[in-house]
C-alpha cells in the first residue's frame, strides 16, 4: 500500500486526528476515485515521489540524507499529479484535474 493511500485509510479511520479540511481533503479523494470522467494515474505520483526522493538535503541536522515525504505530504502531492480526464470518446488523456493549487501550511 502507498504513503498516500495508508494515509487516507488511517484518517478516515480515526487513527490520525487531523482537522476538518484535512478530513474533507481526503473524503475528496475518495470521491474523486469514484468518478467516471478521470482516473488516476499512479505511475505519475510514483515518477513525482521518485524525483523528490533523489534529492539530496545539504544543510543542517539531516545534510548528506535523501529528502523523504511524510505519508500526508505523499497525499498532497498524489492529489496534485495523480488526476488526469478522460476525454468523451473514454480515451485517457494527458489533461490533470488539478492545474493550480493554493496551499496554506502551519509551521512547527
């Protein structure tokens, strides 16, 4: 199972306890896998995910590690690069759902 799906489970759950906009974030999500006009396309998140984890962190505590995403962040990003539409003939296409995110984070 993926970051990103152990992630939404553990929320929907009850075993991460996060706020409303984290829970309505991933009750999104799973809409978005029941709909018939857009797939996910899991070989993209996987490319994404793949990428950050060669890069390498040059200072501070953690300087010489490889960046690697929290199961949360993983989600963030699967919403982003995952969704892609399925054209009115059923033919995937190369359009994302998601073409312009607004993300407001807390810091420590």
């Amino acid at each position: 199972m993926t970051g990103y799906e152990q992630y939404a489970e553990d929320v929907e759950s009850g075993m991460i306890l996060t706020s409303k906009w984290v829970k309505l974030a991933v009750e999104r999500y799973r809409k978005f896998q029941q709909r018939k006009d857009i797939y996910f396309n899991a070989d993209a998140v996987g490319s994404v995910l793949d990428f950050i984890g060669m890069i390498k962190l040059f200072e501070g505590f953690s300087a010489g590690n490889y960046f690697k995403l929290e199961n949360w962040q993983q989600l963030i990003l699967s919403q982003i690069y995952g969704w892609y539409y399925i054209d009115e003939h059923g033919k995937k296409t190369d359009n994302r759902v998601t073409r312009d995110v607004f993300l407001f984070m807390s810091r420590k």
